[in-house]
C-alpha cells in the first residue's frame, strides 16, 4: 500500500499548477509534509488524498480569495530531519502560505519548530502523542487528531473490569509510543490495575518473537500496545501466529485504517480506538465515501478511513477560515482556528468538535471499535462499540503543560 499510493498524485498535483497558471491572481501554496515511505508510508498516501480532495473542492469553487490553490508535496520520510528540512525548504523556497501534514510525532514536532520560526500555521493532521499539544505546542500549530490519553481515557477503565487488572505495555520507543503508554500507565493505576512491565519496541521492528515470548512468560490480563504504522502490521500477523490473541486480552490505543486495510479478519483482534469509520451511520457519510471513490477510482484502499478523514477536515476547516479572515496573514488565521465550534454533522461524527484555545487540539468524538463478525460487505472490518463525547476524554495534561508563544512573539507570515 505505501508504495502505491504516491503515485496517484502526480496527475492532480500538474493539474493545479495548470489551475495556478491560468489564473491571474499568485497561486496559494500549500506544502503537504507527508511520508510517501518509512512506517507510515501507507497513511501517508491516504492523508495526501484527503488534503487533496478538500483543495480540489475548494479549487472548483473558484479557490479561495480569488486564488487558485498549489499543492506542493516532499516526502518526509518519517524522519524528524527530513520534515524539518522540508519545511525549511517549503517555507524559504517555495514559499507556501501554510504547511499541512503528519504521521509520526517526531517529525511533527520537527516541522512545527520550523514553522514557528517562520510564523507559518502548520497543520498536524495525524500524529496523536500528548506532547504534540502539550509540551511541544505551538501558537502556529493545530492538531487535529486524537492522542493516546484521548483513547486511554475512552478505553482504560472498562477493559480493566472485563479483563483483569495485570497489564502490560508493548511500546514504539519514540515520542507516540512513549507518550501513549505513558498515559495509559497512568490511567490503569488510577483504576486499580498494575502494569506488569514495559517492552520497548525499536521502531521498524519486523520481528515480534522476543517480545512475544516474554508476554507468554509474563501471563498478563491485558496487553496494551502502542505500535503503529508497518510494526503493527507485523505485530498482528506475528500474534496470530502463535495464536496469543486468544490467551490474552489486547488493546490498541488507536487503529490507522491503512494499518489494517487488507490484512484479514484473523488479524483485527482486540478493542482499538478510532476517529471515524466510513459505515457510520450518520448523515453525509454515504456521500462522502461516494465522492472519494468517485475521484480515487482503483486505488488499492477502497473506502477512506480515519487518516484521510483527518487530513480533509483539517484542510477544509483551514481554506474556511482562510475566507472568512479574508487573509493569508497568519495571527488573522490563527485566531479563526483558536476556539472555533464545529458541528458534528458537518464532521460526520456524532459530537460537536472544537479547537481547544489552549492547546490548539480539535477536541473530537472518540469511538472503541473490535473485528465485526457480520461485515455488510467486504470492508465492512470494524464493529464500532462505543462513541465517546469529547467533554469525557479531555487530555488535562495536556492543558497543564502547553504554553504558547504571545501573537507578539509569532513573526507575521503571509503568502
């Protein structure tokens, strides 16, 4: 799937530089920091589809301001170096109004130092550790995914009562990972349970056996993993292998559709987190499905998932405030994104969402999902369990240790 989904942009990608050259008025540029490779590859080529699509209807309309709309995309490799020396480059270079895209945190983080530097608003559309809107906020940063203490919170609690109180960690051993478990560390004890141990996995892990094997030793009640991207592809495979989905309980903090797209019903085991699903039934979902199937015919993901639904609100919600500011400029922006209400019909979602104004994290529905046993259809894979109003999953962490640069203190910015 990461190898090819990149390839379907080179046609719209020349298609707005068309747009852009036709038109009279300078072409508005928006730099997409997504992974086309690394761990995230795959969501990488699903969240360039949502931010995509948002532009195209946008571009449709006759763009924003009376400016058609460029996207720029560089490969950000899921390393922190390559997105902070892309963001450099999209800002000095290219010279784009705003910077959209992320997966890993790491990188998130990097980009966002950049483009507080420049003043350039930088939307993380889909790295979800707590310090992304927390220690490591920023004024010109917005962050439109859950985080692991969002899920921890919708999921801790009852999975202690169903499944016992011993539990161990199995964690990406970079900022998500830690973060994630971290919080979840917390929430478990807070509940009553015990965390046994913590297992550090590297990031590009392929083989699981070692750690595998110490939780067949350890007999916890719950594993609790935060593993994303290709590992936790492997990671299911691997457990399904020596049949450990049935020996003990398994929660993932959240579920990336790209993960897990295509994998098999024997490998979705176990209660995850999500933003969104597309067979929710909610008004406007069937259309929106529709409209990414109609404009990504053949792509190898066939129904959109969470990481696109992040990326085209996020991108949405942006070009909107872009046109009521009736500016570029970045603090005029900026206090349109800060507090705004979003109706969760308009999201497709069951709760109304906001920009919390002291983070700048969307403050979203969450929703715990497992394998569905009777699918409608073939990509009908999850079952969701539950919907979580985002007033119970408030990350107060996150409130206690973000501290945003003054307006003052943000260089001005525009494109």
């Amino acid at each position: 799937m990461a190898a090819a989904a990149p390839a379907t942009f080179f046609g719209p990608w020349a298609h707005n530089r068309v747009w852009a050259q036709a038109a009279t008025a300078k072409p508005l540029v928006i730099g997409l920091t997504m992974d086309a490779s690394g761990q995230y590859g795959a969501s990488g080529g699903e969240e360039r589809l949502g931010a995509m699509m948002a532009i195209k209807e946008f571009n449709d309309k006759g763009g924003v301001l009376g400016r058609r709309i460029e996207a720029l995309h560089m490969d950000t490799e899921t390393t922190p170096a390559s997105g902070s020396r892309i963001a450099e480059r999209m800002i000095t270079r290219n010279e784009v109004a705003f910077l959209v895209g992320a997966l890993h945190s790491g990188v998130a983080n990097a980009i966002s130092q950049v483009a507080q530097k420049y003043g350039t608003i930088f939307l993380n559309t889909n790295s979800s550790s707590p310090t992304e809107a927390g220690k490591d906020c920023h004024r010109v940063k917005f962050v439109w995914d859950g985080n692991g203490t969002n899920f921890a919170h919708a999921i801790v609690k009852n999975a202690i009562k169903v499944n016992g109180k011993n539990w161990v960690l199995l964690t990406n051993d970079y900022v998500w990972g830690r973060t994630t478990s971290a919080a979840t560390r917390a929430i478990v004890e807070a509940n009553g349970g015990k965390i046994v141990d913590e297992l550090l996995v590297p990031q590009n892990t392929r083989d699981f056996s070692s750690y595998l094997l110490k939780l067949q030793q350890l007999k916890p009640n719950a594993v609790a993993t935060a593993i994303g991207g290709d590992d936790i592809k492997a990671l299911r495979q691997q457990v399904i292998q020596l049949n450990l989905q049935k020996s003990m309980a398994w929660i993932n903090n959240q579920q990336d559709w790209p993960d897990v797209y295509g994998l098999g019903p024997e490998s979705i085991f176990g209660v995850f987190g999500t933003t969104w699903y597309y067979r929710l039934d909610l008004p406007g979902v069937k259309e929106f499905v529709a409209a990414y199937q109609k404009q990504f015919p053949g792509m190898a993901i066939k129904v959109p998932g969470n990481v696109y639904h992040n990326s085209y609100m996020a991108t949405r919600e942006l070009l909107r405030c872009v046109e009521e500011a009736g500016t570029t400029q970045n603090i005029a922006v900026i206090k349109k994104l800060e507090g705004r209400k979003m109706p969760a019909r308009d999201r497709l979602q069951h709760f109304d969402a906001w920009m919390d104004p002291v983070t700048h994290q969307v403050q979203q529905t969450i929703y715990m999902a497992s394998y569905n046993e009777t699918p409608a259809e073939k990509d009908d894979i999850f079952k969701i369990l539950s919907n979580v109003d985002p007033k119970e999953v408030v990350d107060a962490d996150a409130q206690k240790t973000c501290k945003l640069e003054s307006y003052d203190a943000t260089p001005s910015y525009q494109q």
